[in-house]
C-alpha cells in the first residue's frame, strides 16, 4: 500500500507541476480574444449617446466666478502696463526701463 499512495502523490505532484508551467507559459503568449462586433457597436453607441449629446451646464455662481477672475487679471495686467509706462516714461526708454524694473535687485551695489 505505501507505493500506491507513494505513486498516487508523484502523481498529483507531476499534474499540479505541469499545470503551473501551461499557466506561466500562457503569460508568455496569452491566447487572442476577439470582441464581437456587435458588441463593439452596442457599447460605441452608449458612450457617444451619454457623452456627446450631454449639455455641459454650469452653476450661476461659478460662470460669475470665473467671469470675476477673467476681469480681475485682465485689470492687474493693464494697471501693470500703466505702471510700466509711466516709470518708462520718467526714467530711461522702454527696454531699459524694463532691464531696470526686472534685473535691477540682480545687479550688486
């Protein structure tokens, strides 16, 4: 009896073997699977009806935020350009002036 269960274990063990080696040699050229086409078309269709046809709707609070934002930068870049201006004009002409304005704290005393 004991080489019947001995042989029945190398059994066991030499199918549990060939196993995980189909399986690691699966990982190495996994088998093609084709989607079927109606299928393809069915899940295209969902996502073009939900995501093209869908209106893009925004708060009233958040449209006037980002109006608010768009004139606040808008009014800092031309405050900056007056400003800019009138030192360019007091001081030295406009390339100079903006030499001086940007590098100025770059350059030793």
């Amino acid at each position: 009896m004991p080489a019947l269960s001995q042989n029945t274990s190398g059994q066991a063990a030499a199918a549990q073997e060939r196993w995980i080696v189909e399986t690691l040699s699966l990982l190495d050229n996994p088998p093609a699977v084709e989607m079927p086409v109606s299928l393809s078309h069915a899940l295209t269709e969902q996502v073009r009806a939900r995501v093209l046809h869908k209106p893009v709707r925004l708060r009233p609070a958040a449209a006037w935020s980002i109006a608010a934002s768009i004139a606040l930068l808008v009014g800092i870049n031309i405050v900056s350009l007056a400003h800019f201006h009138a030192n360019a004009r007091r001081s030295q002409t406009g390339t100079d002036a903006l030499y001086t304005a940007y590098f100025s704290p770059l350059v030793p005393y």
